[in-house]
C-alpha cells in the first residue's frame, strides 16, 4: 500500500507525462518526478508510468528510491500470547503488524550512457 518511486529527473523541463497509473508529480525543486500508487495485490500487480523529457543519459534516472508499507509481514512470525514476567499471568492484548521501508533503493550498474 501506499508505493511511491520516486525518480530523479535533473532535465531543465518539466518531464510530459503520457501515462500514469495512479499519480504523477514532478517536484521542480528536487528535480524528482514522483509516482504515487494506492495498492499493489494480486488482483493490481502491475502498473506503468510514461513520460518523456529531453534527451538524457540513462544514468541520470538512478537511483530510484521506493518506499511502500504492507499489512502482511515477510516472516510469519505472530504473538501468540503476552504475560507478566513476574508470575506468568496472561495480559489482554492487541497487536496490529505493518510493514514499512525505511531505504529501498534501485542502483544502475551495468549502463550505458
């Protein structure tokens, strides 16, 4: 949920967005063109951003960083129970377990310019 990939864009004109699924922005300040989808699940896997700005080097839109949060956890781990640790006794509890990024980053390497 909430996935936006933000991509560096150092062209000195705004990039033309052609397609978008979700939202785009570019942010003329930071020279980062940010993509904003809602929800990624089964049933929305994918989704496509176009844009087209002046010639540049392809190493110019790297690093792209990515930040996401997810209500499902990668390891199956769950709390089963919470007690004292003085004599054992149970505790009610509630727990809710979210995902998030703290740094998720996609590197070029290997490109050509």
């Amino acid at each position: 949920k909430h996935v936006t990939i933000s991509i560096p864009c150092p062209s000195s004109k705004a990039p033309e967005i052609v397609s978008v699924d979700g939202k785009a922005e570019f942010l003329s300040r930071d020279k980062v063109l940010t993509w904003q989808i809602d929800e990624i699940s089964a049933e929305n896997e994918s989704g496509t951003l176009e844009f087209s700005v002046p010639k540049m080097d392809s190493v110019s839109f790297f690093p792209v960083d990515v930040t996401f949060s997810s209500p499902t956890l990668y390891s199956k781990m769950q709390v089963k129970k919470v007690v004292q640790a003085a004599d054992g006794k149970e505790v009610e509890h509630k727990l809710k377990s979210m995902l998030t990024t703290s740094k998720y980053t996609i590197v070029a390497e290997g490109l050509e310019d």
